[in-house]
C-alpha cells in the first residue's frame, strides 16, 4: 500500500522514479515535517542558503528558531495574528 501511494504522488507530481525522484512519506507532528524539511532542503550558508520565514506567532518563531539550529542564515518577517 505504502509503495503504491509513494508511486501515485509521483504520478501526481509529473514525474517518477525512473526520473530520479522519489516520494517519502513522513508521520510526525506538523513541527516534526517541517523540521525534515528545514534540515533537508535549504542549503547551508555557505552554499548560498538563506530562509524567509513570515511569522505570526509561535509556530514561525519555531520555525526560524530551528533554521538558525541547523545553521541558516534566518530572516523573519513579523506580522500580528490578525494581518
């Protein structure tokens, strides 16, 4: 079932294994993903990464909090809960 759903969003994306890409299926909290994320897609400073996070609380607080951790180069952009 795994492997079937892995091959449909491939699918769904436009693209396949056989283009060298692949699917991963993460289970955790929303914190948990977007920490995979972080650690996984934005390139160390030295290699030109820099991230944008667009805060409203908390949750984007966290976010350029675990960026900075891994070594980003972190620029946060406050906004009220209400804007």
């Amino acid at each position: 079932v795994i492997r079937e759903i892995r091959e449909m969003l491939l699918e769904m994306a436009g693209t396949s294994k056989d283009q060298g890409w692949e699917c991963v299926l993460v289970q955790g909290s929303g914190t948990m993903c977007v920490e995979s994320v972080i650690n996984s897609a934005v390139p160390p400073p030295g290699a030109g990464g820099r991230l944008l996070v667009a805060s409203n609380g908390a949750y984007g607080l966290r976010m350029a909090k675990m960026a900075e951790m891994y070594g980003a180069e972190v620029d946060v952009i406050s906004y009220g809960e209400t804007e």
